[in-house]
C-alpha cells in the first residue's frame, strides 16, 4: 500500500481532467474512510435494502449507481431517478466524456477509482465474452450455421473411415459378384 505522501504525489501527476473529476466524486474508499468505520457499512446496507424499486430495470441503476458508504452519492456516469419527483435525471458525464476519463485513468493507473461505466475495459471485455464477435453463433453457448457442406463435412468423413474399414470385405464381394454379376453397390 503507498504511503500519503506517494498517494499525493500521484494525485499531483494526474491530468487536470482526473483531478478536477476527483475532486467533485471522491472515489467511495475515501468517502467510507472520511465517515466512522462502524457506522458505513449499516447505513449503506439499510440505504440499499430502503431503496424503493419500481420497475426490474431501477434495480440495476440504483445498485450500480449508488455506493455502499452510506451517502447518497450517485454515480455521474449513469442517470436516475430523483426519489421525490421520480423524473429520470440524465448522466453529468455523456458516454464521450467518460471515454476520455476512463482512457485517461488507465493510462495513470487509477481506472479502478472510477465509478462503474459502460466504457470501461472490463465492462468491454465481459460484454465481448458473452456476445462474441459481430458474426452470428461466436458467443457463449451458440454455434456458427455454416454452409452445407461444412455441416454435413464430419458426417462424410465418418462414411468414409467405415468405408475404408470395410473396403477388403467389399473388395472380396465385388471380385465375386462384380461385373454385372449381381453387383448392385457402387461402382457398377
């Protein structure tokens, strides 16, 4: 863990956009460790468990847009729902600004202080995991259609490998019956 006096020099090295962001959302490790240790983790849990739901999809931005310290910080990357008029507030950091704050934070180290965002690399990774690539049948637990003859490839090679095992008894057959002597396979 580093000392306050390297945490304040990195913080100094930061970009004026980080600092300035920092300074208006503290990330919640500071906010928890400003109020009593004892207290937070109650009040963030009976915060969480006190938050009226409306609908599946409050339950997602309330949870990821809120912290556990026990505030009511909300995160400026996601927009939601103000408790009294119940109007829909949009995000202070349009989806642009966040790309350039998260490109920023990773290059001085500090991505993991950010707020849950869309844009950031592991949110990318795990959407990239579970849908695949842009081509139909690349995610988890799906399969690509193919042409037919890639669908029906391994079907044939299986024909073929039992045709090879029974070729001498077919040999044998064809040297006895063949030549129009009652021969009805392939060849003819």
């Amino acid at each position: 863990m580093a000392t306050p006096q390297q945490q304040i020099q990195l913080a100094r090295s930061l970009p004026r956009q980080l600092m300035t962001f920092f300074a208006r959302y503290p990330p919640p490790l500071h906010q928890s460790a400003a109020q009593d240790p004892s207290t937070s983790t109650l009040s963030a849990q009976s915060s969480v468990a006190a938050a009226p739901l409306t609908s599946p999809t409050d339950l997602n931005t309330d949870i990821e847009a809120t912290h556990t310290t026990g505030t009511d910080y909300r995160s400026p990357f996601r927009h939601y729902r103000h408790p009294v008029t119940g109007r829909w507030h949009d995000p202070k950091y349009s989806m642009r600004r966040q790309k350039e704050l998260v490109k920023l934070a990773h290059q001085h180290g500090v991505a993991e202080l950010l707020p849950f965002t869309v844009k950031s690399p592991e949110e990318k990774f795990r959407k990239r995991v579970e849908s695949g690539l842009r081509v139909k049948g690349t995610g988890v637990g799906q399969h690509v259609k193919g042409k037919a003859w890639e669908r029906t490839l391994k079907g044939r090679l299986e024909q073929r490998v039992q045709a090879m095992l029974e070729m001498p008894s077919t040999v044998q057959k064809w040297k006895e019956r063949g030549h129009g002597r009652g021969w009805k396979k392939w060849p003819k």
